[in-house]
C-alpha cells in the first residue's frame, strides 16, 4: 500500500467518523429538528453518486468512506423522517 492510499485512508476514516456523534446524538435525543431535511436528502444522493464513482474506478479508500458515509447518513435521514 503506498502512501497515497494510506493519505486517502486516513482522509476517508477522519471524515465518515464525523458523522458518528451527531448519529449518536439523534439516536440518544429521538430529536433531528435542527438537521435540515432537503440537506440530509442532498448528502445522501451525492454519497451514493460518490460510492458509484468509487466502484468504478476499482479505489478502495473512495469506496470505504463513502459506503460507510452513506450507511451512517442514511441512518440519520431515516431517522429524520421518522421523526419529522
């Protein structure tokens, strides 16, 4: 593995894991009236595009990110409109 896989891993892991507290914190909290809903819808379909993107191309950092992005994303909208 060279180090721009290594760079792109570490940019993936920073960046999915951010979506971690808020998940938390919507999941604790039962509450996502601050999470702007076309946003979530926006993110989302972008994730998914980015996540195609990936798997064309064959790259691993580009699919992990965005595979698991979009899992803890989706999990948010779900939830906000669950509780809308």
């Amino acid at each position: 593995m060279n180090y721009i896989t290594l760079l792109g891993l570490a940019a993936a892991t920073l960046t999915t894991i951010s979506f971690l507290p808020q998940l938390l914190t919507v999941i604790k909290t039962k509450s996502t009236k601050d999470i702007s809903l076309a946003t979530f819808v926006i993110f989302c379909v972008g994730i998914f595009l980015w996540l195609m993107y990936g798997i064309a191309i064959k790259d691993a950092p580009v699919i992990a990110a965005n595979a698991v992005t979009f899992i803890l994303a989706g999990i948010i909208l779900f939830y906000k409109l669950k509780f809308k």
